[in-house]
C-alpha cells in the first residue's frame, strides 16, 4: 500500500549546543538557581482503565514522532505524565516555584500526591509556588484532558488536518522547570522604553534595589518604579538590534534580563518604528515543524527560520495564530526581526462564511454571537499574551482577529487590549470584516490581483497575500495531495512567479500608501506547499539574490515615496 505521509527529519535533531533543557527558559527574567524538568517523563493514557505508553521526551507533544510516543489523544482520554526529581541543595530554605511554558489544553498538577493547582488554556504560561509540598526527593504529576474544545483558544489544530488545518497536539509542548526564590521575591518586571530613557516597574522584592546595567553603571532607588535617561542612546532596528542587558537586584533576589531602546507609532498614515517611517517586509510564520509539530526538536530551529527570513530580505514575522515560547521572541530581539503577533481563535469556523464568500468580495460582516465561555477564554488568552509579551522590543503589532474567525465584538475588544498596552500597533480584523476600532486598515488577497484602496484615515497593510505552491517532492510531507492558491512546478518558475508578484502588485501599492505585506509564507507546512522553504528547512526554494533585489527594490521605492 502507498504511503502517503512523509516522516521528515530535520537538521535540528541532531543539534547539541542549545536544547530545550540547557537554554533557560525565559531569557528576560532569569535567575541562577533554576532547574529544566524537560527530558524523559512516564507516560500513561486513562480512559476506563490506565495503559502505560512508555516513556515521553518533554517538552515534545504525544502526537510527535520526536516525542518517543507517536500517538494521537482520543475521545475521552486523558494523558498521565509523571517523573520523579531531587531538589537541589542550592533549593533549600528558599521558595520553590514551579513553571509551565504551555500545556494543551486543560492541566491539573499533583506534586508528592498533593494536587498542587489546575491551569485552562493551551497557549500561556502558568506556574505555582510548590515550597509547602516540596521535600527532598519528588512525584511530578500531570494530568491533561484535550478535547480539542473550541470555547477555548485552538489555533490551526483540526481532528481531520488537511489543506489550511494541521495536526492536533495535547499535553506538554513547552519547557517545564523549577526556579529558588527567596522569600520576598520581585515576582513581575515590567519595561517600558522612549528614545532616550527606560522605566524599570516591578512587584514584590525589598523596597530597596540596584539596578545594574551593562555599559551604562549601577543605580539605587526606592520603589517599584524606576525611569533611567540614557546618554548617547543606541536604538533598535532589525538591522542593529542593540540591547542593554541588566541586572536588578532586591534583598537577596537577583534578576537578569534586557531591555531596548525604541518607539512604535503612526504618524500621517505610516507605521513608524523610533519616529521614521518603516515598510514592514513580512512573512507569514505558523510555527509548525515535522519533528515535533509545535515544538521544534531545538530552539536552533527558531534561529535557523529568522535568519532565513532576514537572508531573503524580510523585516518581519507575522506569528500567526500560535504564541510560541519566550525563546522564540529573545531570538527575535537579539537577532533583530520584528513580529506582528496573532491572538488565537476558538468558536468554530465556516468555510462559506469566513473563507468563501468573502474571498469572492462578499463581505456582509458576522452575526455570530459569542457565549459567556467563549468569550471569558478568548479574552484571558489574549490579556496573556500581551502581558507575556510586552517586555519584547520585537514585537510591534497585534492582530485580533483572522479572517472573521471567532470574532465578535471587535470594537470593544480592541479598546480594552489597546488599552492594557497602548505602545503597540493593533489590527482588530486582519483579512475582511472590518471593524469601526482599529489602528490600521488590514487587507488579504488571494486569487486576484492586489489592488488596494488606501483608507482615508488609516495606514493600509496587506497582511496577507501570495500562497503559490512549489512542491520539492522530497521535502514534501503529503505525496498525494497539494495545498496552495497558485501550483508552480520548478524553484526556477518560483522564483519568477514571486518577482512579479512583487514587482508588479506590491511595489506600486507602496506608492499609493501600503505600509507592510505579508507573504504566505515562511516554510511548507504539512499539505501545503506555499512556504518559501520545505517543512523540514532543508531546501530554500526561491533565488536568494532575486528575493534580496525585491527587497531593496521596496526599501527604496518606500524611501521615494516618504522623501
């Protein structure tokens, strides 16, 4: 019998210098005494009776060949992940904190038989303070339900993947590690940059504390509330991505982590990163890998698609529909790549209406209405993330809502989360339902020609385009079915296809006010096969010097059109 699926492999599997397990997890609120849980756990599926699976790599979800198990959770299942650890003896007579990076989708916590608390929600960090359950030798329990309920956030993961749907995961897909505070800790860092200064605000910690910044010198105030003026300031692009790393310490806690110096505005129209006007040269990125589906097999990979993009010429990632670890948004910063950052869509979705219709230029709005579930999980995810994200000078834009999914109320929601960070840019409904509240006029065109009218008021982004389909066989995880909105047999056709399409559609828009394109997309994801690399990352399908020449040709046709 044929068969139809591809077990890729990727270059990342064998990488050794930067694991899930040696990199620590939260690069910009870092201490030293820390310990990574990921690596191998028990695991077993409950049902009516428990069977044992066998052992599990964390943080690799069940459904991934990397992950040792290779399994799908079905109806009425729960996994059973469990280890056992020894506390340090650097951990003694401090507070032990407990970290979940991501868990899909409902995790309850057990340490030594105790049930330490229960955490909802597939996407966010969670974590619990375990020093009154913590002995010297440990039981690590955790029990996850994932029906893949749709009152709760669930991104691209569909039962039957296929064409723009993508293999479910469940369980543990990001790091899981245990961090010694002491008993008055600084349990939040919060910064916020001008052009020339950075406010450090914080909770908990001795009233008391030092600032210690890298190049610059050492500080003392009082407070949880610190503003630094600093001389001779070096700014953030992608193209210098400076950073100032620091360390603030309070009593006996010490905390390292980086903050940059930028700004992020509109300004007649045009999206404007530290004051000047920028294009914003994007991919579309859905974090998805072959290896371990939402968990690449090293953070090398994240490295591996930024500097990909930036060798083709491209400023930015539009993370779509997917929060992906902190490391993911440290690479970004450090490596210089802004991120348009998705929230991510529960309720269900209709093909007619959402995709359809609208395609064809129906688009009569949504009369959907949300329930009070719904609503609550989508809201508190969305809060999440911009909370964990806010620290992160990459990240520059927010989009709400794709393409009509799950979406309601718009103008409320984009009110409520500008208001809870209003330094960056959002896009309330990127693709065709429009809203009355939103920061910019967010557009996608597939299967016609890009012509665009500017709104009167708004900065025009086209946040969505392209899709043609290149198929490298080898590479390709579906032999028998193709995904994509243009089929192009050869790299050498790809090549050309995009020029034009850039040369001949995108280029001109920037002269009647487009701000920023994004192009479907970063790499081949399962059945499709639009990526500008395959969904191993072995093979980079388009002319690299072709792609760097459209991109010069967008930097200086935009720097004719702002002179």
């Amino acid at each position: 019998m044929k068969k139809d699926f591809i077990d890729l492999t990727t270059e990342f599997e064998k990488e050794k210098s930067i694991t899930w397990q040696s990199e620590h997890p939260d690069p910009q609120f870092r201490r030293e005494n820390w310990l990574s849980l990921c690596g191998e756990w028990s695991l077993s599926v409950m049902n009516k009776g428990v069977e044992e699976l066998g052992n599990i790599i964390v943080p690799f979800p069940p459904e991934s060949r990397i992950s040792g198990i290779k399994r799908p959770l079905k109806p009425n299942e729960r996994y059973i992940y469990q280890r056992s650890f020894i506390l340090p003896e650097s951990f003694y007579g401090k507070r032990v904190i407990l970290h979940f990076e991501a868990v899909d989708q409902i995790a309850e916590v057990y340490l030594n038989e105790k049930h330490i608390g229960t955490h909802i929600g597939g996407y966010t960090p969670f974590s619990f303070d375990i020093t009154d359950s913590i002995s010297q030798n440990n039981h690590l329990k955790v029990v996850v339900a994932d029906k893949l309920d749709k009152t709760l956030p669930y991104g691209k993961q569909r039962k039957k993947r296929g064409g723009m749907w993508y293999t479910p995961i469940s369980g543990i897909w990001q790091a899981v590690w245990l961090e010694a505070v002491p008993d008055n800790y600084i349990s939040h860092l919060r910064l916020t940059s001008t052009l020339s200064s950075v406010t450090i605000e914080t909770l908990g910690g001795n009233s008391t504390k030092t600032v210690m910044i890298d190049g610059i010198g050492e500080y003392t105030y009082s407070g949880d509330r610190f503003t630094l003026n600093i001389e001779s300031a070096k700014l953030w692009t992608p193209d210098e991505p400076n950073l100032y790393n620091f360390t603030i310490t309070a009593g006996d806690d010490k905390v390292h982590s980086y903050f940059a110096l930028r700004t992020i505005e509109i300004k007649e129209k045009k999206l404007c990163l530290n004051t000047e006007p920028i294009y914003y040269h994007g991919l579309l990125d859905q974090g998805y890998f072959p290896d371990g589906i939402y968990t690449p097999a090293s953070p090398v990979a994240y490295i591996k698609d930024i500097m990909t993009s930036k060798e083709l010429g491209f400023n930015m990632l539009r993370k779509h529909i997917k929060l992906e670890p902190k490391l993911f948004y440290y690479y970004c910063d450090k490596l210089g790549i802004t991120v348009f950052q998705d929230m991510i869509n529960n309720r269900s979705y209709s093909f007619l209406l959402d995709t359809a219709l609208p395609t064809i230029g129906i688009k009569r709005g949504l009369s959907r209405p949300a329930t009070k579930r719904c609503k609550k999980h989508f809201e508190t995810t969305s809060r999440e993330i911009i909370t964990t994200l806010y620290n992160h000078p990459s990240v520059v834009y927010y989009t709400i809502f794709n393409e009509g999914w799950g979406q309601y109320e718009p103008d409320r929601l984009y009110r409520e989360l500008k208001a809870l960070d209003p330094t960056r840019i959002y896009d309330t409904t990127s693709g065709w339902f429009f809203s009355k509240k939103s920061d910019v006029q967010s557009e996608h065109v597939y299967f016609k020609k890009a012509d665009l009218k500017p709104h009167p008021t708004r900065p025009l982004v086209l946040s969505e385009f392209g899709g043609y389909s290149c198929k490298i066989k080898k590479h390709s995880f579906n032999l028998s079915k193709t995904y994509g909105y243009r089929k192009i047999e050869t790299q050498a056709e790809f090549t050309s296809a995009l020029d034009a399409l850039y040369h001949e559609e995108i280029i001109p828009l920037i002269k009647k006010g487009l701000c920023a394109s994004v192009l479907t997309q970063i790499s081949d994801v399962e059945d499709e096969t639009n990526g500008l690399m395959t969904y191993d990352r072995r093979v980079i399908k388009p002319d690299i010097s072709v792609m760097k020449r459209i991109s010069e040709d967008i930097n200086n046709t935009f720097k004719q059109t702002n002179e």
